[in-house]
C-alpha cells in the first residue's frame, strides 16, 4: 500500500517551494522506501527550483541524504530493512561499458526507482537527481542505497550523498593527491573546503584556499589549507605562484566553474600539473584559451563526475575515516532546519552565510 508523506516540492520555475501531501508506493522490483533522517541542501537543489537543471516541474527537491531503510522490493539483496543508508544518485549498473571494463564509477546507466512518487491528485513527481529526500520517506531504486557504520549522525553523514563527496573526490579520486604535493583550491564552499579536506587527508604539504570572500577563506583553513589568497585583493595566479617556489601548484582544483575561475586554475598550476574541474558551469558557459597553452604547459585537464566516487566504495570509507576523528566532516553542518525552513536556506547560501543548511526529520 502506499503512504502519504509531507515533502517539500518545487511546482514552478522560481517560485518559492512549498509543503505538499506526496503519496510514497510500496517498492517494486529492486526499489527501496527509505525513511530519511536527515537531508542537506545544496546548490542543485536552487539550480532545480530556478529551471537551471530542466522544467520537468513540479520538483521534488532534496539529495544529500541518510536514513533507515524501511522495506525493500523483490529481488533486493544488497540492503534490507532497519539498514542506515546513505542515498547517492548513481547507482551503477553493472553492464554498461564502463562498468564491463572495471570503471564503475564512471557508470554510462545509472538508475533511479521505476515507479514514480506523486501529488494527491497524481500528479507525477521528478526526484531531484533522481532521489527527492526533502521528504519523510522516499522511493528509490535499491542500488542508490549505501549501507554505513550507524554511528555516524544523519546530519552529517548525508553530506557525503553530494557536494562533500564531490570535493573530496575531485581531491582524492580524479586529482590523485600524493604526499608533499601542492594543491590549490578555488572556491572555498562546501565542495571547494571538501577538496581542501580531502588534499589535507592525502597529505599534501602545501594547501591554498581561494575565494573572494575572507569567511570562507576563515573556514578554508580550519579545514586544512595552510594559506589563503584573496582573489579580490591579489592576482590569485601570481600569488598561487608565489607560495609553490615560482612555479605554481602540482594540482588546481576549481570547485566554481565558471571560465575565469578555470582560466585562472589553468595558469595556476605548475608545468605538467593537473586541473579539475568539478564546479558545474552553466550550460551558456564558453571557454576561450591559446592551444599553443594548452600544449605547452603539458599535464592533465580534468573534469570530476561527483568526485568520481564509487559510493559503495567510498561512503563506507569516509565515515571509517571521520569515526576515527581523521574527516571532519561535522564541520560542513552550520544549522540544521525543518522542512519548513529550506526556502530561508536557500536565501542563507545565496549569502553565503553557511555551509551547508541540513534538513533533520
């Protein structure tokens, strides 16, 4: 039987969102209803409300997520109910030829539930990135659940479901951070201080934070970073150089994503260095630089695809390593609200005056 929810849902472009009755079906085959605990809110969640990811309206928003699984449908194996989980939005497929290949985490077939959660009057809901967690049980497909240590608290534990896993990903997985590297991080929000995080974790012996705002920069460095350039009253390619010995950063990470901001971690890097791109441009976004620049400074120009995490390897690893008091990841949690409260949230990271706003049922 199907259960009727409270959940918050966005009905149309640029509206504030609203508190609406969702009715949640009994799983089908390879879906789970998962009684969510706690839920962050991030940027994607704005980008869905003002038409930025697509106008499949109405939305039902909320991503960064842990909870309890309360059932489960047929033939799911993996997870069972009374597990704490952690949702993430792609759920690898196992066939595609990413996963055939042994690269799973760069999964061609993610999938969500089949069935679809809807309004009272049946109007049919689109999950944000396929999970839609700003609600008190939701339907998703099973493999989006990652079974972790319960230990962990909800609130911080969901972190990992998006942003924080994205800049620690893009830090770890995709730039590959070694000892005694030199990392810079541009853009020091949730993503860019999880990148910040994660290069301190790596053991990298010189961290730069760059922001353009000093609060940030304050948070930066209780993450790590052993130096902090303001862009807005220094060139931040000349003094990113001027803290790696002339040369510039081994691996620049640009948790923006916009083309100054790119342009500026391209530059910013050492001859043969990397970049990583894992802020998310506007699709509008066009990026104009010599090739001759392009070819001569050598290295390697990245993108990060949600850190390229493989969650069920990765969320397990990170809540190991944030028990041990090695990740701090409690750090990323600078209030925690109702579901009445995430249309103020939203006002609040436009300010930037959190981190990250968590949702707590």
């Amino acid at each position: 039987m199907s259960q009727q929810v409270r959940g918050v849902v966005s009905l149309a472009k640029g509206a504030p969102v609203s508190i609406e009755t969702v009715i949640v079906p009994d799983p089908g085959p390879g879906e789970a209803v998962v009684k969510v605990q706690a839920c962050g809110v991030c940027h994607t969640d704005l980008h869905y409300r003002e038409g930025g990811i697509n106008d499949e309206y109405p939305f039902l928003l909320g991503h960064e997520a842990a909870g309890i699984v309360e059932s489960v449908g047929e033939g799911v194996t993996d997870v069972a109910p009374g597990d704490f989980v952690i949702l993430n939005w792609r759920a690898v497929c196992g066939q595609c030829r990413a996963c055939l290949r042994g690269r799973p985490h760069l999964c061609f077939n993610t999938h969500n539930a089949k069935q679809k959660m809807t309004l009272e009057d049946g109007t049919e809901l689109s999950p944000a990135l396929g999970i839609g967690a700003f609600i008190e049980k939701t339907l998703v497909a099973a493999g989006q659940c990652t079974k972790v240590d319960p230990a962990v608290r909800p609130e911080v534990a969901g972190l990992l479901g998006c942003g924080v896993m994205a800049g620690l990903g893009a830090a770890l997985n995709t730039g590959n951070v070694n000892r005694d590297d030199t990392v810079a991080v541009i853009g020091c929000g949730g993503v860019g201080n999880a990148a910040i995080a994660g290069a301190r974790l790596a053991g990298a012996k010189t961290i730069i934070a760059v922001d353009l705002d000093d609060r940030k920069l304050e948070w930066a460095r209780e993450f790590g970073a052993t130096h902090t350039v303001n862009s807005k009253a220094s060139d931040p390619v000349e003094a990113v150089q001027a803290l790696t010995g002339g040369f510039g950063a081994d691996l620049v990470i640009d948790a923006v994503g916009r083309p100054e901001t790119w342009k500026t971690a391209f530059y910013a890097r050492d001859l043969a260095g990397t970049v990583v791109l894992v802020g998310v441009p506007d699709p509008s976004m066009q990026l104009e630089i010599p090739l001759i620049d392009v070819f001569g400074r050598g290295g390697s120009l990245k993108s990060s695809w949600y850190g390229d995490c493989l969650p069920s390897r990765d969320f397990p690893t990170m809540v190991d390593l944030h028990l041990q008091g090695r990740l701090p990841l409690e750090k990323f949690v600078s209030e925690t609200i109702g579901l009445d409260d995430v249309e103020a949230s939203f006002a609040k990271m436009k300010t930037g005056e959190v981190l990250r706003s968590v949702v707590v049922l």
